[in-house]
C-alpha cells in the first residue's frame, strides 16, 4: 500500500469512528486529524470538504454491499424464477456479512446517526448512488407479491429494511451464545430474517 492510499485510508477509518462516537456535526475536523495523525491539509487534499469525507465514509461501505447484492440478485433465476426467500436472502445476506466484518459494526453506528441526524444532503447522496439497488429489489418483490398495491408495498419494504437494520447493529435481544461460532449465529440471523421477511411481506 503507498502512503497516499495508507494516509488516506488512516482519515476514513478514524471519521468512520468520531463519527459513530459523536455524530457527523459533533465530530470536528481537528478531533479528526489528531485520531488519524494527519494534517488539516491531508484531509483537504483527499476529500476536499467534510462533506465530501462523509461521502466517502459511506462510499468504502455501501460500494462493496451493494454490488455485492446486486450480484447475488443476478444469480438468481438462471435455472428457475425466483423465489420471495431467494430474493430476500440477496438483500439480506450481504448487508449481515457486512456488519460482522472488521469494523462492519462501527459503521453500522455511522448508518445509523445518518437516519437519526435527518441530514437531507447525505440522503439526498445516498440515494442519488444507491437508490437504484433498490429500485431493482422493489421491482423483484412487486414481481412476486402481485396483490400488494405500491403503498402497501413501499410500506412492507421500509419495515423490512429496518428489521434488518436492527439486526445489523447487534443491540438486539439475540445475543451469540457460547459454543455457537460468529458465521452459523450470522447464519441463524439470516435465516431467522428471511422467514419474519417473507411472511410480513407476503401477508394478504
């Protein structure tokens, strides 16, 4: 890894922390550059803005999620039409594989201030850049639950996404038992996931 790419790797990891800790507002740019032993100037020479670093926060993450999803969302249906459960378990698996790697969990903390904060700009970006994704599973869903009109849909979806937000951030109720490995507990989750998300969306 050249400095460059290692300097600039230093300031998201350490924003993606005071940001988790204190919110995208409440963490400065000098509290930054003391956690990631770098300079004002490095910061602007990488991301411009502190806007812009917070783009990049989100970037690094949902970059590799969402092509993730949109990969496992292409598999299906090469022998067979998918199933609802299919197509849940492609949005569902990646996001939770996420959240159990490296600091998958920290940003989990980021995604989460970035709904409670309501900043429209970050919004307004994440949708710009990722909206597609789901414009792509709500057209497989609607596909699958043909009684479903699209507010109810839209409905449906939204308490989906947010269940499996829950799940991602690891406060639940559910907690790892001893003796059970961290990838069948993910593993337990998602299966667990897939059939709350199934029967709530296919409800009549």
């Amino acid at each position: 890894m050249n400095t460059a790419s290692s300097t600039r790797d230093r300031i998201l990891g350490a924003a993606e922390q005071l940001f988790a800790q204190r919110g995208f507002d409440g963490a400065s740019l000098r509290q930054l550059t003391t956690a990631a032993g770098v300079n004002l100037a490095a910061v602007n020479y990488h991301f411009g803005s502190k806007e812009k670093l917070v783009e990049e926060v989100f970037r690094r993450r949902l970059d590799a999620l969402n092509a993730d999803r949109l990969a496992a969302l292409a598999r299906l249906g090469s022998d067979h039409p998918a199933t609802l459960e299919e197509v849940l378990a492609a949005y569902i698996r990646p996001a939770l594989e996420l959240s159990h790697e490296g600091n998958g969990a920290l940003f989990m903390r980021v995604l989460a201030r970035a709904f409670a904060e309501h900043d429209d700009t970050l919004r307004q970006f994440l949708s710009e850049n990722y909206g597609h994704v789901m414009r792509q599973f709500t057209a497989e869903f609607a596909r699958l639950l043909p009684h479903l009109g699209k507010p109810e849909l839209y409905w449906r979806i939204d308490l989906v996404t947010g269940a499996l937000t829950h799940a991602m951030s690891g406060f639940g109720m559910i907690q790892r038992k001893g003796g059970v490995s961290e990838q069948a507990h993910r593993e337990q989750t998602v299966q667990h996931l897939i059939r709350f998300a199934a029967a709530g969306l296919s409800h009549p």
